[in-house]
C-alpha cells in the first residue's frame, strides 16, 4: 500500500482521532457593546421556506455478513439474498462476535429495482472489529482481486449490554 494509515484503516490525516484538527483560536472580546433595543413583532408577507427534499442516496447502508460467507460473495462477485435490498439496514445492529463484518454502501449506489442481489462493487468499505480481522479480511480480498477499503470501527461491534 503506497498511502501511510492509521490503526483504523483510513489514509493519514482522514482520521479525526488519530489526526484530530487544532482547535480554533479564541476570539478576543468584542469593545464595544451591543445596542440593546425593545423587541418589536414583525409581521412578514413572505411565507415560511418550505423544507428541502432530503436526499437519500448519500445515506449509508450496512450489511452484516459472517466473515466465512465473505470469500463465498467475492467468488460470485455478487451479494446474493433472498432478502434482497431489505438485507441492507439504515441502522446498524451489534454483530454476536468478531466473525462478522459489516459491507457498507451508499443508498443511491443500489440499483432502485435490485430485489434479490447487489454487485460487490457497490460496497465502498468493510468495517470489522479489530486488527486481526482486518489483516484477515484484507488476505480475502486481495486473493479475490478487490482492493475496497478494510477499517476498523470497534463501535459497530460493542455490546449494547
């Protein structure tokens, strides 16, 4: 790998906590001090802005798939279930153990019709428990030809209890 990473995975200086940014200066006090000035209601002709459409296709989406299952899909090179997209979920789920890792997507990078399997190419990361996993699912994907990102997210996979 050319880019130097951090213990999570990510390029260098992508990682807020292994790279955290400087905070900003504290302003100097304001001089001056602000008019203060009786509050007088406005009436206004113009009607409230409505709300934008919000854009869904940015929005991620997580699959949990047992790592035994993974070499299985990169062979077919599809994400095959009969759940079809409902096996994507907006919302993840803590996974039993670390024998699992979570292929995550952009909502928009399914197709909208896709009922019973997604191309493997849609999936933008895998996200696993911890450095043995990742060293693990990478040897998987380099035999299979892929090069998605692997990163260790050990949030994903804490019990809730």
């Amino acid at each position: 790998m050319s880019l130097a990473e951090c213990i999570h995975g990510l390029d260098e200086g992508l990682c807020d906590i292994c790279y955290p940014k400087a905070r900003p200066e504290p302003r100097g006090s304001v001089s001056a001090r602000p008019k203060v000035r009786a509050a007088t209601p406005k009436t206004s002709s113009r009607l409230a802005p409505s709300a934008k459409p919000v854009s869904t296709a940015d929005r991620r989406l997580y699959r949990m798939t047992a790592i035994d299952d993974l070499e299985g899909i990169l062979a077919r090179g599809v994400i095959d279930d009969s759940a079809g997209v409902s096996g994507w979920m907006a919302t993840t789920e803590t996974p039993p153990s670390a024998d699992f890792v979570f292929l995550v997507t952009a909502a928009g990078a399914l197709a909208p019709n896709a009922h019973d399997s997604s191309s493997f190419e849609v999936v933008t990361l895998i996200g696993v428990a911890n450095d043995p996993v990742r060293d693990r699912v990478r040897g998987i994907l380099t035999a299979a030809g892929y090069a998605t990102k692997v990163a260790v997210y050990p949030p994903w996979f804490a019990s809730s209890d």
